[in-house]
C-alpha cells in the first residue's frame, strides 16, 4: 500500500490556496448523453479561463511559479504543482523549475522526478505535447489526477488492459500501448516513451532537437499509450490526452448534436493520426 504522501499534501495546500483565492477549480456538470460510454461526458459551467481563450504569446505561470499552489519540491529541478484551474481534487503538475519547451523532448530529468511521486502516489499521468495536441501551456509540464489503490485511472483503462490481454480490439488511429513492467519505481518509463516515439515516427531526440510531431501521453501503474495527433479540435470539442483516456469536455462551442449522431470514438479518430 503506498503511503500517498504527496496526494496528502496536496489536499492540505489545495485547502489553503483555496481559501486564499489562489485555486480556481473548474465547475462542470455531468451530461447524459446516450450511447457514449464509457466516456464520461461533462459540461463546463464556469467562465473559460483566460490562459485557454487568450491568443496571441501567453505568459508564463510557472516562471515564476505561484507560491501557493506549491506542493513539494522535487529534486534536483523540478516542482510539484496544484493546477489552478483543476479539473478533480488535488489536480498535480511536474514543472521544471527553468525553462524547458513543452515542444521539446522529455528528458530524463523528467522521468526522475514523475518517479519520485509516483513512489508514493499513484493515478493517471498525462501530457500534452504541444498546441495542436492540446497543451495550454509552453513550459514543460506533465498532470497527475491521483487515484487510491485498485479505483480505475480512467474510463478507458479496462479497454486498455484488454488490449492488452488480447481480448478487445485495436483503433483506427496510429498509437501505441504497452505493458508496465515497473509501476512503482517507474524505471520503465522512459524506455517506453522512447520506443513508442520512434514506433509513431516522432523522431529520436539524439538527431531531432524537437519531436516531429503532436502526440499524447497517457500512463498509469498498469499500461503507458503515446498517439500520434493530427490537430487539437473536432466538432467543437478540444481534445487534450484526457480525451483518450475517456473525458471529454463540452463548452460553448462543443457539438452535442454531432457527438450523439457520430459517437466519441469517430471524435478520438478525427484529431488523432490514422493508423499507416
């Protein structure tokens, strides 16, 4: 059983920052909208924040990086997050502490740190590589929804161990889903990220300064899944690594309509890489 250390002090910063006006959760409402699952399905209520309406160059919010919200420090170069704008409880973020592109590479150093919080607190890991695969954010940053022992990280994660076992078929789309081999100490990691980056093309970063293409990551103690992105909406609905992993998002602009008619899969399919 791992000793949460990180999700409880997450939980205890979330409580004052939330008092201190530094934490501005998300309010959504689930919508039932049949045929669609298991994807779960939720509408946003609030105001969209400004860091995803704005255009043009943003800046940064981890330079410097909003005290508050501060959960750990994560050596040598790293920083445990709060989210600002969470999507659950205790919504995690790894930053690097110095400018590093979230285009770019995720380098070992990465790796280390997602490895010193996933010794003690499991769940569902994501990344968004850059716009066009719906990062919000150019300073590099991988998300952590945290999760008890044995509760599913997502509503897709059945499908993937299925997959995994044989039992279920594969998508239409160019990714690729592998078997974790060490959940806990995650030294698997980064021998898997770079496997499935040179399995989808993206490049290799001993020759290529930046990946050659948007992609998603998604991981857990159980499986680890890159795929390859083609563009960032479909039908009105902005599609980040959540969306594989079975959230999806309405907003003002989202086609509920079409979702119904055409199913979230075709959506999935629409803005990831078809399958070589």
């Amino acid at each position: 059983m791992r000793a949460e250390r990180h999700w409880q002090r997450a939980r205890q910063v979330s409580e004052r920052a939330r008092l201190e006006g530094a934490l501005v959760p998300l309010e959504t409402r689930l919508l039932a909208i049949p045929g669609v699952e298991p994807f779960v399905v939720r509408q946003l209520l609030s105001s969209t924040p400004r860091h995803l309406r704005q255009g043009g160059p943003r800046p940064n919010p981890f330079l410097p990086w909003d005290s508050p919200l501060e959960v750990d420090l994560l050596e040598p170069a790293h920083v445990l997050l709060l989210n600002k704008y969470p999507v659950q409880e205790a919504h995690l973020l790894v930053i690097t502490r110095d400018w590093r592109p979230q285009a770019g590479w995720i380098e070992s150093s990465d790796w280390q740190a997602v490895r010193q919080v996933s010794q003690d607190t499991g769940g569902l890991w994501f990344f968004n590589s850059g716009a066009r695969s719906g990062a919000s954010q150019p300073h590099r940053h991988l998300q952590l929804l945290p999760r008890r022992q044995g509760e599913p990280s997502c509503p897709l994660a059945p499908l993937f161990l299925a997959q995994l076992a044989g039992t279920e078929a594969s998508w239409n789309w160019d990714y690729r889903l592998s078997r974790r081999t060490d959940p806990h100490g995650g030294s698997d990691l980064e021998a898997l990220y770079l496997a499935h980056a040179g399995a989808l093309r993206l490049g290799d970063p001993r020759r290529d300064s930046e990946p050659l293409h948007p992609y998603n990551l998604l991981f857990d103690d159980q499986w680890f899944l890159s795929v390859r992105r083609v563009r960032e909406h479909g039908a009105g609905f902005s599609v980040n690594a959540l969306g594989f992993a079975g959230f999806l998002l309405c907003t003002e602009g989202s086609d509920r309509e079409w979702l119904a008619s055409h199913g979230p899969w075709s959506l999935l399919a629409h803005v990831a890489a078809p399958r070589p």
